[in-house]
C-alpha cells in the first residue's frame, strides 16, 4: 500500500498544479511532506504539444516540485462529465493515495474542465468514504478540501500562503512545460500584462497576493467552513 499523503492537488490538465498552487506544493514537499498531483486528463487536446510530450513535462515538474506521487487519471480532456463512472475514478485515486489535504480548481471558470473538476473532486471526496462504494481500496476522507483561486478577479482569499522563498522553484516548475508556455504571455486565468513574459505577470500577481500578508510572493485559497485560530496572541499580517 502506498504511504499516506500530506498534501494532493487533483487538477485537470497537467501544468494547472503549477500554475494555481505550485509554490504551496513545492513549500510542503521541502518541509518533508508528502506531496503529490493528479491529473484527471493528459491534455490532448491542448492547441500545442502532445499528450507523450507533456507527460515528459509533468515528470520534470513533479521532479522540481519534490512531489513523492504523480499520476494522471486519463479522462477525456474537454470532456470531462461529473458522473458516476467519473466520480468513481477519482474515488479510487483518493483511496490508493489517501491524501489528508486536497486542493483543486475553484467552482467556476473559463475552462469548462476546471468547472467541472471542482465538482467531480468535491463529490469523489465524499464517496470515497462510504463503506458501501462499489471499488476498490479500503474507505478513505480527506479532512480538508481547498480550493485554488489563484488569478480569479472575482475572489478574494480566505488564507494566503506565503511562497517567497520557493517563488523561483514554482516559476521553473511551470516552465517545464515549453510546449504549453514558451513565448506565452497569458495561461488559464493568468491573463496577458501587455507583452509582458508570462513568468513576470505571474510574479507580479503573486507579489499582490503577498502584499496581503506582508509578504514577498502569496498564493491565495479559498474554503468552505470557517479556519480555527489557535490563540489570539499569534495572529500575523500587521494591521497598521
């Protein structure tokens, strides 16, 4: 059986772990963590690239962020459908894995897949826990389920995590994919500054995430309940 995860990001295409929560993956991994990424599709129908090409780079990616398991689930890529057969899928990832945080897409977006992804991962989360699931591996539940909102214009935070230390790591890991990015200036929700190079108009929005906690490079979350604070006298982020 597969040692237990800390930490996994169920995504729908490689490259959109690095793009929405590269940093807090990376950030886990080098603190001894056990991270990992699944992809529910091998984006083959991307504009570019192939499936065999950005396999290679979701390796490269997975070996910069220090990830313990990466895998792809093989779904239909801009196909992907929040039914039965789906849900099961991603139930028996969740099983073999057994990830004790899970991130994914938020619950809207451009790309009908990262849509759907939420949903899928929300409900497969559920399922994965009932005793009477029809499937393999023993039931499992993550404890929490994360939402990534990194880029969205029409959502603020709930946490942001403070990635400065690991924002070169997260720009090499989403360089990885040449095929995807090489001369781009805009990705996924990451939309164009100008000609600027993608890498520095991701880092600019990440340093506007930061600067909501006082830090260099942020990458913000959303989730569905309300977050414990252990003791009053710790709170961080100055309010003056």
């Amino acid at each position: 059986m597969t040692e237990p995860l800390d930490l996994l990001a169920i995504m729908a295409h490689p490259d959109d772990a690095e793009l929405l929560c590269g940093g807090a993956l990376i950030k886990s991994a080098a603190a001894g963590r056990r991270v990992g990424v699944l992809d529910l599709t091998a984006g083959e129908m991307g504009s570019t690239g192939s499936p065999e090409v950005r396999a290679l780079e979701a390796a490269r990616a997975a070996e910069i962020m220090g990830l313990a398991e990466r895998r792809c689930a093989h779904l239909p890529d801009s196909a992907l459908e929040n039914d039965n057969e789906t849900r099961h899928v991603v139930a028996e990832h969740l099983r073999a894995l057994r990830p004790r945080v899970v991130i994914t897409h938020w619950k809207v977006g451009r790309h009908r897949d990262h849509r759907l992804t939420s949903e899928i991962v929300r409900d497969a989360c559920f399922l994965s826990g009932l005793k009477k699931l029809d499937g393999p591996g023993e039931p499992f539940r993550p404890t929490k389920l994360v939402y990534a909102t990194a880029f969205r214009e029409d959502v603020s935070p709930d946490f942001v995590v403070d990635i400065s230390p690991h924002i070169e790591a997260r720009i090499q890991a989403i360089e990885a994919y040449q095929s995807q990015f090489d001369g781009a200036v805009q990705a996924g929700e990451v939309f164009p500054g100008g000609e600027r190079p993608l890498a520095d108009q991701i880092r600019a929005q990440l340093a506007h995430y930061g600067s909501l906690i006082r830090v260099a490079y942020g990458e913000p979350y959303c989730v569905d309940e309300v977050l414990e604070v252990g003791d009053l006298a710790d709170l961080g982020v100055s309010s003056f």
